[in-house]
C-alpha cells in the first residue's frame, strides 16, 4: 500500500508522515516514509532551481519509491511526483513528457491526502519563505488533480488537530490497509 500526502511545502505534510507510520507500526504493519527528496538535491531548488534539479527530484521520488516498496509492506510518502511535478511546472511550464510519466506513476498510490496551505511559513533554512510561491506551487497541484479527476482526500483547513484520526480511519478502512492488518 501506498499513501502519499500532498500540497505546498510547509503545512505539515511530514508531521503527518511520522503520525501516520507511528500509528501503523503500533498496529504491526511493517511501514516505512518516504521522506521528501527535495532536501537532498544537490542543485538548487525553490526559485533557483533549473529544470535539471527538478527532474533529479522528480527521478529520486520515483528511484526512494521502487526501494522502499521492495523492503515494506506500507509506504508513507513525504509528497508524491504530482507535487514535484508542480514545481517543474510552475519554473519551466508543462513539461509533456515527463507530465505523461507522472500521470502513469499516480496510479501506483493507493490513498493521496491534500493537505490545505495556511498562508504561514517558517523558515527551516531549506525551504523559501515567499507565500506567494507556496500559494502558487498549492494552486498547481490542485489544478493537476483536478485535470486528471485524481482520487484524492482532502484535509480540512483548521481542522489540524483531527486530521491524524482522519488519515488513520481512511488508510485502516482501505482494503488494502484492512489486508495488512489481518
């Protein structure tokens, strides 16, 4: 099983990661996170990046993915390839090659979670703290899920202290979550 959640960086998407596997560990599943790939890059990113870092993001998301599914039974992802996708896009414009393999690549995540942008950011020293830029990387990824009608589930905005319950109930419910479980 694959669960990945999604958005504009800064509203708590690894929290979540390490709820969610925190939660699932407790119930025996043999689960690990995804972490994202962004933090590793060896080229710029944010609003220096160039289309050769954001296709080695987006190329490591897919390589951390195929690893990690090899050595566990559940994968919790820190982003999916729609998000990287969306800051390749929002720097470069459509790439349509690369746009095609991420809409073949989507179909390999069982559960996606959008996770709702506050308009706050604080800086970790990694991440650009431009509100406009997180806006604009959320709006692209809502607008590549809509495009392709992507199941997803959406976490409500103020609702953050029940999210984790939300998440969990929607993943244990999963039947591919009830057959890890059994």
């Amino acid at each position: 099983m694959k669960v990945a959640f999604i958005g504009t960086y800064g509203v708590r998407k690894t929290t979540l990661c390490y709820e969610l596997a925190a939660v699932l560990k407790r119930e025996g599943v043999h689960v690990d996170i995804v972490k994202e790939v962004a933090r590793l890059s060896p080229l710029p990113i944010n609003q220096k990046t160039s289309l050769e870092a954001q296709t080695w993001i987006f190329l490591t998301q897919m390589a951390e993915e195929i690893r990690s599914g090899s050595q566990h039974d559940v994968l919790v992802c820190d982003r999916s390839v729609l998000d990287n996708y969306a800051y390749m896009m929002l720097a470069f414009g459509r790439q349509l090659p690369i746009e095609r393999y991420m809409h073949h690549w989507m179909k390999s995540y069982d559960l996606l979670f959008k996770v709702p942008f506050s308009g706050q950011l604080a800086a970790d020293g990694v991440r650009d703290t431009d509100a406009f830029f997180a806006q604009a990387v959320d709006q692209l990824v809502d607008k590549l899920l809509e495009e392709r009608s992507l199941p997803h589930e959406r976490l409500e905005p103020g609702a953050r202290p029940t999210w984790i319950e939300r998440v969990k109930q929607v993943v244990l419910n999963h039947p591919k979550g009830q057959k890890r479980l059994i």
